[in-house]
C-alpha cells in the first residue's frame, strides 16, 4: 500500500512540474522560438525606387484620410559631422494621424529598383494597430 501511495505522490509531483515548466515556457519571448507576430511594425520590399514608394504612401495616406503632420524628413546615416558634409540621404519618414492613431511611414531604399517599407501605427507608446498596419500596406501595394 505504501509503495501505492508513493507512487501516486511521485506522479502527482511530477505532473505539477510539468505544469510550472510548461506555463514558464509560454511566458518566453516568441523571439526565442521564431518571429514575434505580435512585434510592432509591418516591413516590406518593394519592387519599385523610392521616389514612386513616396507618391504611393502619399496617395494612401488621401485614400485612408491620414492627415500627414510635418514636412516629410530624410534620414542620413551617421554621426552630425557626416550630416553637415551634405551627404545624400537614406531614407524619408513620413508621419500623419488619424483619430487617435500615429502613423510612422519609413521608406528606404535597397537598391536602385527595390525599396523597404516600415510601417508603425500606434496609439499610445504600448499599443500598437497591427490590422491598421496591414490595411495600410495593402493599400500602398495596390495604389
């Protein structure tokens, strides 16, 4: 009987491990595992020069009723030193609002033919709209 009971304490033990492993294990970052779906921003590579990606976010950003802020800025890599050389810049972000939504459009050029896109939308600096995100994508695509 005692063998039974020891048995039993052994398997219940060993159960209730199993469930703390388990429940740390879906704690872990997905990033460990593989691509963090629930990381904010949406990326994609254009077959197009940046220029034509620009005139798509634009007309996008009409279609959408996103109410650009700003005057679009340029990115230049580098330190400030390299900037006042007058280097030719990288990359354009464009930004606008709709509602209570930021948007944050960074267009860089890969290649003289391919151009990547980051997309940001976010409400509050914790939260962001990744359905907004690929709806806005999907519009940039088939503008």
């Amino acid at each position: 009987m005692r063998v039974l009971e020891r048995r039993a304490r052994t398997v219940m033990l060993s159960l209730a491990a199993g469930i703390i492993v388990s429940a740390c294990a879906a704690g872990t970052p997905k990033s460990v595992i593989g691509p963090d779906p629930t990381s904010p921003g949406t990326t994609a590579t254009l077959r197009e020069n940046i220029d034509d990606v620009e005139r798509r976010v634009r007309f996008a950003f009409t279609a959408m009723e996103i109410a650009p802020f700003g005057s679009p800025r340029t990115r230049v890599p580098g330190s400030y030193a390299k900037r006042v050389q007058n280097e030719p810049p990288v990359g354009r972000v464009i930004e606008g609002r709709k509602g209570d939504l930021d948007v944050i459009v960074k267009i860089e050029p890969k290649t003289n033919s391919t151009t990547r896109l980051d997309i940001r939308v976010r409400r509050n600096p914790t939260d962001y709209d990744s359905d907004f995100e690929r709806q806005l994508l999907e519009r940039i695509r088939g503008t």
